[in-house]
C-alpha cells in the first residue's frame, strides 16, 4: 500500500539544484536598478514566492512601473546568464521514474513563470513525468494554497491523499492551508529548523531519500481514500 496517491514537487531548491543562480541573477538585477543592497539570506529567504511578492520584501511600495523595470531586467539577465546553469539534484530522474512506476501520481506546484518551468521539462526530459503542474502565472503565489488546489482539483484527489514536497516554509505554509500533508527537504532556501516548525511529516537531507521515506511510511499506516 502506498501511504499517498499524489506527490506534489516544488522546483527549485527541491528538485534542481537553482537557488545560487536565483540568488546572483536577482543580485544583479539589483545592481543594475540601482535598489537597495541586501544580504544573500534576505533574498534566499524569497525563493518560491512570486515576482512581485518578492519585490514588495526586496523594495517594500515598489509600484507598477518599477515591477516591469524588475521584471525586464531579471528576464533579460536569467536568460542571457543563468537559465541554464542549475541542474537536477543527483538521482533526482532515476527516482521520479521510479515513483511513476510504483503508481505515484506526480505533480509540480512551483513559483517559476509558466515559460520557466516549461522551459525546465524541455532540458531535463521529466515533462512526461508530471500529471499537472501550476505556476505563479496561474494562481496566487505560494504560501496561498490556489496552485495546491487546483491540482487536486485536476487529478480528483482529496487533500488527504496528496503530499507536497518543498524546501521552503512558503511550501510547508501551501501545504497547511490547502489540508494536506507535507515533507520538508534541506537542500534549499530555508533551513531544517525553520521547515521544522511548520510539522512536515519529515525534513529530508534530500530529496532522493524520499522513496526510502515513503516505502517505510506504508508499513506503518493505512493508505487513504483518494476519491
């Protein structure tokens, strides 16, 4: 018995190793408006919320036109520099494939742009993979529970049935709101502890330990009702 029916993946800092591209990409767009200067951690601690969420931390009362100039910028600096440095997480195809065969549904719920993250299915091959997908374009930014939903509502599972898996406290906060259950993974912007005050059923080192996880999940409870 499987202890889910529907895993839900964040994207970067979960699956793809991206947060130090994020981190110089969003330094640099910055730099180039002339904004405030901040520590890395502040703006690592933004990573998963959308675009505009995040300027509102970086530049709290930044209004429309200087969203567009961020917006610009950041683009135009991601796709000349940093697109295509991040790479998947050690494991992580050969582990996606394997859930899909144990039955798994998989999903992912991420605060990319729709061209970002399809442009990432493209480069790693892992779209075929994926059963629904929601970005920031599609609904409100993480911690709001919209992206989660909506892909229960998709696939037709109930909350109960469905875990998210992330490395940020604005996934676990998803998660909460939405009803269902989550995993923290330590491998990206926020740290154990912080993931650990949100209650995730685990805070993995990685998250290819996540089968290992589940497989000792479904000894020890019952498999919920999906439908």
């Amino acid at each position: 018995m499987k202890p889910f029916d529907l895993l839900v993946f964040d994207w970067d800092g979960t699956l793809m190793d991206s947060i130090a591209s994020i981190v110089a990409c969003t330094r640099a767009t910055i730099e180039e408006l002339d904004l405030p200067r901040l520590p890395d951690q502040t703006i690592r601690d933004t990573i998963g919320l959308g675009l505009r969420e995040t300027l509102e931390i970086l530049s709290p009362g930044a209004d429309d036109a200087m969203y567009e100039r961020v917006l610009g910028c950041y683009r135009k600096h991601w796709l000349a520099t940093y697109r295509d440095l991040p790479v998947l997480f050690d494991g992580v195809p050969e582990m996606l494939r394997g859930l899909a065969e144990e039955g798994y549904l998989l999903a992912v719920a991420t605060g990319k742009s729709r061209r970002g993250l399809d442009h990432a299915l493209r480069e790693t091959g892992l779209g075929s993979l994926f059963l629904a997908t929601r970005t920031v374009d599609e609904a409100f930014s993480k911690p709001h529970p919209q992206m989660l939903l909506a892909i229960l509502d998709e696939l037709g599972v109930t909350p109960g049935a469905a875990v998210m898996i992330g490395d940020t406290t604005w996934d676990l906060e998803m998660a909460r709101s939405a009803g269902t259950a989550s995993i923290g993974v330590c491998t990206g912007s926020h740290g154990r502890a912080e993931l650990e005050r949100l209650e995730p059923l685990a805070c993995l080192r990685e998250v290819v330990e996540l089968p290992a996880w589940l497989a000792g999940t479904a000894t020890s409870r019952p498999s919920p009702s999906t439908r």
